[in-house]
C-alpha cells in the first residue's frame, strides 16, 4: 500500500470520526434542551396550581365582601398563563401578579379578622403556601438543569458545535426583591 493511500484513509477516519462525534454532541445538546424545556414545564405545571389554589382561596373571601372579591378575580384573570416555551421573564411576570393578588388578599384578611381564622381558609392558604413551596423546588431543579444545559454548550470544542447548530445558553431564575418581600402565612 502506498503513503497516498494511507494518508487518504487517516483522512477518511478522522472526518468520520469528526462527524459521528459532531452529531453525537448534537444529540445530547438537543437532550440537554429538552431537559430545561421539561423543567419549565414543570414550573408551569406548579404555577398553575398555585392559581387554582388561590382562586380557591377568593372564592373563600368572596362571603365577607364581594367588592374585594372582584378585584380579586379580575386580577386573577391577568395571569399570563406559564408554560412550558415561557421565558424566565414570562414568569418572573407571572409572579409578579401572583404577588400582586396574594397583597390584595392580604388585604382583605386584615379588614376581616374572622376570615383568617376560618378553616376553609387556613386549609387554603396552606395549599396556596404548598404550591408556592413547589414553585421554589421547580426553580431550583430548572436552575440545575440549566447549569448543565449552558456548561456542555459553553466548554471548548462543544462551544464550537454549539454556535454552528444555534445553540444559546438559557437564563437562571434569581431571586428578586419582591419575591423576598413576599407576605407569608
């Protein structure tokens, strides 16, 4: 055999070998994708209990007085409907209401004394409390897995695929100031 031959075939391999690897980093890029898609997905599925608990909760505020319980619900209504193709900032949005209607509760609380010692809504208010909890652990989760996600498509040579393919790095959710504000019960 001679060296053209063998120089060819060292050629052939290492482009083989280049394109097996290439589409095998592809592929676990697009798992990797998947994963923080199925982690917001996740916060959207936590998110939207947390509103169905606290439409609970107005419609246990609606007997003490149904001006509050209007503006209640009309905020509720502004909710921005969290899914899975939602950005960190579509829920951040989201809390943002949410904070919004549990101060307008609170609210309500304080004009009615007996209404937080009611049972109805003390065992709502510990749901709503629940799937605040489960919002958090999703967001934790959500923020590992994007940890994950944007260190495989930012380390060197995956960087390189990463571009090609239109691979970009996700947002970590952070904790804001209104969030830690927040009133607890």
């Amino acid at each position: 055999m001679n060296i053209g031959w063998i120089i060819a075939i060292v050629i052939v391999v290492l482009i083989v070998g280049l394109v097996v690897w290439g589409i095998k980093l592809y592929n676990q890029m697009i798992g990797s994708q998947e994963m923080v898609t199925n982690a917001m997905a996740q916060i959207a599925a936590q998110v939207e209990s947390r509103w169905d608990a606290l439409t609970n909760l107005i419609q246990a505020t609606t007997k003490y007085q149904s001006h509050e319980s209007e503006t209640l619900t009309t905020i509720v209504k502004h909710r921005s409907g969290v899914d899975k193709n939602s950005s960190v900032k579509d829920v951040e949005k989201d809390d943002q209401a949410f904070a919004k209607a549990m101060r307008a509760i609170d609210v309500v609380v304080e004009q009615y004394p007996d209404l937080k010692a009611a049972n109805v809504y003390q065992s709502t208010m510990n749901s709503v409390n629940d799937y605040e909890n489960n919002v958090r652990q999703a967001r934790m989760i959500f923020n590992d897995t994007v940890t994950k996600y944007n260190r495989l498509i930012k380390t060197f040579p995956n960087s390189i695929v990463a571009g090609i393919t239109g691979f970009k790095a996700s947002d970590y959710f952070e904790a804001s100031v209104e969030k830690q504000e927040m009133p607890q019960w």
